[in-house]
C-alpha cells in the first residue's frame, strides 16, 4: 500500500487510476482471447 501512495504523490491521482484501470482491462481481455480461442471447439 506504501507504494500505491508514494506513486500516487509522484504522477498524480489521475495517472494512478489510469494505471490500475488499465491492468484491470488487461485481465477481461486476456480472459476474453481465451474464450475465442476456445469458442471452435466448443462449437463442435
């Protein structure tokens, strides 16, 4: 959590909440290509 505030002092609220919005997206889509990857054998 120490670091979470020392980044936020050092580039500022709105690039910290960039930053964590951004790894949350990253992990939905890599679960997203999993699914699409898998949708044809599904479809069989």
């Amino acid at each position: 959590m120490e670091t979470w505030i020392s980044f936020i002092t050092d580039v500022g609220f709105p690039v910290a909440v960039t930053f964590y919005l951004l790894h949350r997206v990253e992990g939905k889509l890599n679960q997203l290509i999993e699914s699409i990857h898998a949708l044809p054998e599904r479809m069989k």
